[in-house]
C-alpha cells in the first residue's frame, strides 16, 4: 500500500505549535487570586498595626527601667506611687494638701510651692504631698486609668501616709481633672479644693454647644485635629503625634505659639536659673504618660463638672477655680461658664494671666491663703 505523505506550510504548522502551547499553558482560577488578595490585605493590616503601636513602656525598677528613688505607696491593685513631701512635717502639720502636677511634670513640679514663703509655710502649717501622676515619673503606669481612678488613688495615698479623714487638694492643668474627679467620688475626704487652669473636654455633655465651639475654635487647626482623634481614635494618637504627615499636638511639640506673653516671661526666667532643670518625667515612655493624658481628657468621662452640687453646703469647705484670661493653652471660656453656672464656686480670673500664672511672684501665697484661710 502507497505511503500517504499530507504537505503542511509552515504556517500551519506554527498555528498548530501555538496552539498547542496555549491548551497546556497553566490557568490560574479565579479563587486563587482572591487568596492573594486576602493574604495582601491581611499583611497590610498587620504592617499598619505595627506601625500605630507605641513601643513597650520601660518600667520603673525594671531591668531595662528607671531606677527607684523616691518613696512610694502600693495600691491595692498592686501599682506604686511615687510621691514627695514638701513644707512642714506631716505629723505637726495644720493643714495637708495633696497635689496633682499637670502635662509633661511630675512630683518636683509643684507650682503652688514655687513662690510660697517660707513664712507662710510656717506660720500656716503648710504640708504638701505631690505625687507622679501614673506613667509619670516613678510611678507605675495604668493602662486602665480613668477620671474615676485618679481620685481613687488620691484616696489610697492620704490613708497610706496618714493624713487624716479630710485633706485639701490642688490640681494644676490636667491634674485639675483629678480635683473634679475628688468632688465627684470623694468629697466626704475634702476639707476643701482647687483648680488652677483646669484642663477641659469638649465633650461635656451639658454645655451648650456655642460655649463648647467658642472654646474648641480658639484653639489651633491641628490642636483640633489632635483633640478629635483623642475623642474618637484613641488607638491612633501615639502615631499621630509621632508621625510626620500632620501635625502634632503643639504643646507636645512645644510650640511658643500657645505661650502668652506671661508664660514665655515666666519660662525664660526659670530657664535662666541654675536650678531649673528638674529629673526626667516621660523615661518609662510617653504614651503612658503624655499621649493617655489626652486619651483619658478627651475621652468619655462619666459626668462633667456641671453635674457636680456643692460639696461644702455648711460652708465647712470651699471651691477655688482660678484661670488667666490669656491662656492659650487652656481657653478660659469654658471654666468661666462653670464658674457662673455654679455659683458655689469661687472663680478666680486672673488678668493677664496666661497658662503658667502660679508660677508669678506671689501667686503660691494668694492661692494658698485664699485655700486655706479665705484671704482673698
């Protein structure tokens, strides 16, 4: 039988090669790109996660720590407060006051005792007991600390050193959320209180919203920005205030912008002294410290200060609130308004006060004696 021989062009037969290349080609199924996408999205997720968090706090004592050096009180649930003493000696001591610093201080930083003379020290009877607030300083820091637990470990400390069934208490700036929180939780302790600059949330639920805006737009357009995601973003104001697309908080930042014309007075004379320069506050880390300050401040508190009735109705006690119309840190339009919504307050405007007005010549006189003795 005749062999059969078919011609084939080239072409055909490049069509025919191709062809066969592209039926044993591999074929990705559509599931499978939606694994990649999946794996994608998951490890973005986790980079951004890395990104946002703070580093581990350093811990006081710990190997890697800072050292003890100041005494300290453990609380109940197991942390320590460091605290220091200034004035007379606790057991002779007339009247004992319990003082709360404010942002980026600590237990050295007690404005009231910055000009107070000695004279009046003794003559008074004048014990003052600071602490580091916690995260601050020595004292441990508390991933769950709120407005309440402030008062709860002022408590703890005056039963723990000794002062007795009732104590006065000062708070500067935010530490002026810790004298709230006293006369909210504690006010049977108080033997009276006061407020130097005290630190606002502008989420207060009983203020009218034209004291709450006129407060919240004298502030700068980034501090707004900082301020909003305290609120509403607390897990991202470590980053916020770390990166370098927007802008951070100014204070935190130290921007002279927020200084009156009295504050940056008043810095440059206490930078100019040899003894100015006080131990380190943010060492365990600043999102312990700093960045929960604002966290806790800007967060949800459970009341606000309008809620508040007077703690002292037999006039056994009294309120202080005193605040410089110049603040720029702290606007003043929202004290003032508690101030005439409760009028057993006793409101203090300093003109041409900015922020930093305690530490002026003779203000820790005037504050003291209008605590202690109702001098005015």
């Amino acid at each position: 039988m005749a062999e059969v021989r078919r011609k084939i062009s080239a072409a055909s037969a490049r069509a025919h090669t191709r062809k066969s290349h592209q039926s044993s080609s591999f074929k990705l199924s559509p599931g499978f790109f939606k694994k990649i996408l999946a794996v994608l999205f998951v490890g973005i997720l986790a980079w951004i996660y890395q990104v946002i968090q703070p580093p581990p706090p350093k811990m006081c004592g710990s190997p890697n720590g800072p050292t003890v050096t100041a005494p300290r009180i453990r609380l109940k649930d197991g942390r320590h407060l460091a605290y220091k003493e200034h004035g007379v000696p606790r057991d002779v001591a007339k009247y004992k006051i319990i003082y709360v610093h404010g942002f980026r201080s600590g237990r050295h930083n007690v404005v009231v005792a910055a000009t107070l003379s000695p004279e009046v020290i003794e003559d008074l009877g004048v014990y003052i007991v600071s602490f580091d607030r916690p995260g601050y300083g020595e004292s441990d820091l508390n991933p769950k600390r709120t407005v309440k637990s402030m008062a709860m470990d002022i408590e703890e400390l005056s039963d723990q050193l000794g002062l007795g069934s009732k104590f006065y208490v000062i708070g500067y700036s935010i530490g002026g959320q810790a004298v709230w929180s006293c006369l909210k939780y504690i006010p049977n302790r108080l033997a009276g209180a006061t407020l130097l600059a005290p630190a606002v949330t502008y989420w207060w639920p009983n203020f009218p919203a034209n004291v709450l805006n006129e407060a919240f737009n004298q502030k700068s357009r980034k501090d707004q920005w900082v301020i909003r995601v305290a609120h509403y973003a607390p897990w991202l104001v470590y980053w916020w205030n770390t990166q370098k697309l927007f802008p951070a908080s100014s204070v935190l930042a130290n921007n002279s912008d927020v200084l009156s014309s009295q504050d940056k007075e008043i810095m440059s004379r206490i930078y100019s002294r040899k003894d100015s320069v006080s131990p380190p506050v943010t060492e365990q880390g600043e999102f312990e410290s700093l960045h929960r300050d604002l966290i806790v401040t800007q967060g949800a508190w459970e009341f606000d200060p309008l809620d508040l009735g007077n703690p002292f109705a037999n006039n056994e006690g009294f309120v202080h609130l005193w605040h410089g119309d110049e603040d720029k840190i702290v606007p003043i339009t929202m004290n003032r308004y508690i101030a005439e919504q409760l009028p057993w307050i006793q409101y203090h405007e300093v003109s041409g006060g900015g922020h930093f007005f305690p530490l002026a010549d003779g203000m820790s006189n005037a504050i003291i004696k209008a605590l202690l003795v109702g001098e005015k």
